[in-house]
C-alpha cells in the first residue's frame, strides 16, 4: 500500500516508524525537500503514457486484428514492413518462374529456335525477375510471354495473380488508412496552457480554453473533461488513477461546441463537484490530473478526430482570467491568437465552495431558526392530521342533531363560532397556535384561512338544522353556549 501511494502521489509520502521524533523530522524533511516533476498520465500533446507488459500469451490477439496492428504501428515500422512483404513476394514468386524453367531445361535450350519453353526468352534467375515484374505490374512489353505447352506456368501465373491483389489491397489500404488518420488533423486544435479558476456568473468556475485553427469546421464537436485522482475507499482499497467525471455543460447541451471562434469551457464548482472542497489553500497539497477530450467530425474527411490535453494542478491558476482574443474588424471578427494563453488577475475568494456555504450559514441569523423549526412544523402538521381520526369519533347523537354525518372536518378543527369574522391567534387552539408560530405563517394569514374555512360551510349547516336547534343557535348567535351541558361539554373536549 505504501509503494503503491508513494509510487503515484507525491501526497502520499508519510513515513512510519516506531520512533515518533524520527518520523517527524523525516516527515520536516520530506516537506522541505524540492518537489520532483510530476508524473503525467496523458501528456500534453494528447499522448498518454501507459505502457502495457507481460501480456504472456495475449500477444497472440494482436495477429488476430493484424490490419488494425499495422495501422498502430509508427511509420518507420509500417515503411520497413511494406517494402520487405513486397520483396520478398516478388523473390519468391520470380525463384518459382526459375525453378519452373530450370526443371524443363528452358535454361540450356532457350536459343534453340526448334524447341518451345515454358515462358519465352527467360534464361537465367534475373530474366526470370523481370518476367515475374512485367506480369506483375501488367507492363508486357512483349518480349518475355508465357506459351501454351506449360500447364504448371499456367497454373502458377493464376497463383501470382491471386496473390498480387491480395497484397496490393493489404498494403496499400493499410498505407492509404494511415495517412488519411486524422490525428494530424489535431495538431490544429488547440487548448491554453493552462485553466483557471474565477468567479463568473457569481458561481466560483474552473475554466479553459479550446481553439480551432483552420476554417473548416468540426462537425458535432463535443468536449468531455476527466479528473484523475488517488483516493481510498472506506473499505481501504487505494486507487492509484481514479476517473471522475467533470460536468461541464451536459444538461444545458453547452458541451456541444460550435468551434468557430475560441471558446472557454466551465465547469461550475457547486456541491455535486469534485472540486466542492477545493480552496487556494489545498491547491498547495492536493494532486490531480484534469484529462480534456474534444472530439468531432472532420468537415473535409467525415472522419472522426480526437484532440486530447491535460491539467495538473501546478497548471491550475487561481484567481485568473483569460484575456478576450476577438475583435470586430471592418466586415469580419478577427481572433488574435498572440493571446490566447494570457491570463490576468481578478479578485477571487480563496475559500472553497463549501467553506463559503458554511461560513454563510453562520452568519445568517435566519436560516438557523427556519431550519429547527421545520421539525416543530412537521410534528404540528402531524398533529392536525391526528384531528382528522378524531374527528371520526364524534358521538353519532351529534351527527344526527347536525343532521349531517359527513361534517366537514377542518371544520371540526376550528372554533364553533359563525357570528365572529376575526379571530386573534390566542383564541385559537393550542395546536394551531404552534403551526403559526412557525416564519412566514403570520397571523393575518391564518385568521382570513380560518374565516374563510368557516363561514360559507357554518353558514349552510345551520340552515340544515332541525327547526328546535336553529331557535336555539339564535340567528347566527353562538350555538355552543345554547348546547345542554352534555354536548357541551363533549364539544370542548375536541380541542384540549
């Protein structure tokens, strides 16, 4: 674990030994010690550099795709492997026109005027080589022919035949698809050197710079970003490259470019961010990679092309901003590519996002009451919803002298009262009285709510009381204080 760590982070270099003083003057003097270069994993040219070894016996799925590992290959090695394959086919097929000649004695008799050869005018190896050639690359010049009276040259010139073209497509299309690779395409596409982490929009951004040089456009282009970086899980696994993904635009479609002019590419540090934690402060001890991937279409070719950079974090600049590299010229924009890697200053907060956000809750005096109040508001709500299975409870007597069974129950809540249109928040309910204490549940919105709630349903059940319980409500009086004493005071129970 140990190699591993400080094999792949300079972070990682914490020694351990039994004697505290010693490890601490070690650790003083790692700290003290220049930092050694970093270690890239994709350069940034694009190149990355990962070397795979001891395959073993998986060597043998490179022969398996061997059009595709001719491709790969560098050029030197595909120039060494077409001119060799050529020459050694045309000296092998030449040494069977030999071989053919020398077993028949067309070599001895070639200048008998009486005796007809396999293949006229071949008299030795090298006249047997430009024979092969002539029909080879269908010259003919007419002097060297194959006859009749040979079946096994017959035989053998449909063998060379079949074995030309299968050569000739092989090679040849292995050298055509390596030169019309659009890597060369990605020289012309660049990337600043280096990113930049700034405010914009009031969100703190981490930002770079891509750019196309020719004019013909890249057809979808689209960009993706990676970070790399080594971690360990809560289960203790350390992983030396591990990949994350950095948004930069995928929901609003600002990842598709349209790559005529140089564009800056942000990625918004909030707390779904990689970057959530990071401050101008930790910079100083944190190690990463920031991989950069554009890709898209070749407006000339159709061929798809891919363009890849990286950032360390030695090549991250806080608090930086890129200088604007377009101007309005007579009749066109011009891009002033002098500029494109200049950066400059600009006030930047060195705190990370989630130091800001937790500074901005302290010190906002209202966030911490809504916040422990939100529990007391969810218990009252509770509460109220209990009053719904009392509700249900209500003596069937009552039912029957309301005349209704089905009584609203919010009404059923509230106080019994119709001739009132006001009410204060102290002659409500206990339980009502919590629910507007909570901010923004003030106490005129509660009163027109419940006055609302009550008039119009009070106001059409007493009219569908029996005639003896209208005279006793008295004409919109109050109908509690009218009550027997029992109902009565079944009534007020409801509501302590």
């Amino acid at each position: 674990m140990s190699a591993l760590r400080r094999k792949f982070g300079d972070d990682y270099q914490v020694v351990t030994t039994s004697s505290s003083g010693s490890g601490f003057h070690q650790q003083q003097a790692a700290a003290a010690a220049p930092r050694r270069k970093r270690q890239r994993f994709v350069d940034k040219n694009g190149r990355c550099n990962v070397q795979h070894g001891n395959l073993g016996s998986e060597t043998s799925r490179y022969l398996s795709d061997l059009f595709t590992t001719l491709v790969d290959l560098k050029w030197r090695w595909n120039l060494f492997i077409f001119i060799l394959t050529y020459t050694v086919a045309w000296l092998f097929m030449a040494s069977m026109w030999w071989l053919i000649a020398y077993m028949r004695g067309d070599l001895n008799r070639a200048h008998d005027d009486n005796y007809t050869p396999c293949v006229a005018n071949v008299y030795n190896f090298p006249s047997a080589f430009l024979f092969f050639i002539e029909t080879e690359a269908t010259i003919g010049y007419g002097y060297r022919y194959i006859t009749d009276k040979c079946p096994e040259g017959i035989i053998l010139f449909l063998f060379q035949s079949i074995l030309g073209s299968i050569v000739d497509a092989f090679l040849i299309g292995c050298m055509f698809i390596k030169m019309s690779q659009p890597k060369k395409r990605a020289e012309t596409l660049m990337f600043s050197e280096h990113a930049v982490i700034s405010m914009r929009d009031g969100k703190l951004t981490l930002m770079f710079r891509v750019g196309n040089l020719r004019n013909s456009h890249m057809v979808s282009a689209q960009i993706r970003c990676k970070l790399l970086k080594s971690r360990q899980t809560p289960e203790g696994e350390f992983l030396p490259l591990d990949q994350l993904e950095l948004d930069v635009g995928f929901s609003t479609g600002a990842d598709q470019l349209f790559l005529v002019s140089p564009l800056t590419i942000c990625h918004v540090i909030d707390a779904k961010s990689p970057f959530y934690d990071l401050s101008q402060r930790s910079m100083q001890t944190e190690q990463f990679e920031i991989v950069v991937i554009l890709e898209g279409i070749v407006e000339t070719t159709g061929m798809t092309c891919q363009a890849r950079t990286s950032y360390t974090e030695d090549e991250v600049l806080w608090g930086h901003r890129f200088f604007p590299v377009i101007s309005l010229e007579e009749g066109f924009f011009k891009v002033d590519y002098s500029q494109f890697h200049a950066t400059f200053e600009v006030p930047t907060t060195p705190y990370s996002v989630k130091e800001q956000e937790e500074m901005l809750l302290i010190s906002s005096p209202l966030i911490g009451p809504a916040v422990s109040n939100s529990k007391e508001r969810n218990n009252s709500v509770e509460c109220l919803d209990g009053l719904d299975d009392i509700s249900t409870k209500i003596p069937s007597k009552l039912q029957k002298m309301t005349g209704r069974e089905d009584f609203p129950k919010k009404l059923l809540r509230m106080s019994s009262t119709t001739s009132e249109k006001a009410y204060s928040i102290g002659d409500l309910p206990m339980k009502l009285q919590r629910i507007s204490s909570v901010p923004g549940n003030s106490e005129e919105k509660l009163v027109s709510k419940t006055t609302k709630m009550m008039s119009d349903p009070m106001s059409q059940s007493v009219a569908d009381l029996p005639p003896k319980l209208q005279k006793l409500s008295g004409g919109g009086a109050r109908m509690e204080g009218k009550l027997p004493p029992k109902l009565r005071k079944m009534n007020s129970d409801r509501f302590t």
